[in-house]
C-alpha cells in the first residue's frame, strides 16, 4: 500500500517524455491541407512520409475525399432505425453493445 504513490507518479516519466518530443513530430498532411488550407507544407508533409517528389496524385486524391465526404448526407438515429434496410444491422449492434456493459466484460 506505502507505494501507490509511486505507481501513480510512474505516468510523469511518459508524459515528459511525450511533451518534449511532441513539438518536433511532423504535422499529419491531412490535416494541413484540409484544416490549414496549406497546400505547400502539406505537399512537403507528403513528400517526407513518402519519400517521393511528385505527390500531386496524394494531394488531388486527398481533395476529392473531401468533396466527396462534404456531400455525404448524414441522418439522424430516428432516420436510421426508419430505414428498413439498416433497421436489424443498428438494433443487433445496439443490443450487442448493451450485453458487453451488462456483462461486466468491460469491468474485467
């Protein structure tokens, strides 16, 4: 019992470690050109996890996503559980989940 304090401490190490190290980690690309809207940094992000020069294929593929994902409509849990395609899908993966915590899976 004298040594839960210690145990608790041991997180500092990692965390330090985590802070110290963290600013000089790349930035994702992703994020850059999508977030950012920065389109050379995140080309030189690109470049750097690649190890390729020309990543205009990465970038454009990268921007077409995101169109894409802006399009996407999304609907609410009524709609869903309304739309009798994906009606059993969402009530087994509900009652599943429900089990797990009933379970007491989660506790062990």
């Amino acid at each position: 019992e004298s040594r839960w304090p210690y145990l608790f401490g041991a997180i500092i190490v990692p965390s330090l470690i985590q802070a110290v190290v963290l600013p000089f980690l790349p930035e994702s690309p992703r994020y850059l050109l999508l977030e950012k809207h920065n389109t050379s940094k995140a080309e030189k992000a690109f470049q750097t996890f690649l190890g390729k020069d020309d990543v205009s294929h990465e970038v454009e593929e990268v921007l077409a996503e995101s169109r894409v994902q802006r399009n996407t409509k999304l609907v609410s849990i009524l709609q869903l559980l309304r739309t009798r395609a994906v009606r059993w899908q969402v009530i087994t993966v509900v009652v599943t989940m429900g089990c797990y915590q009933l379970c007491g899976l989660n506790a062990v």
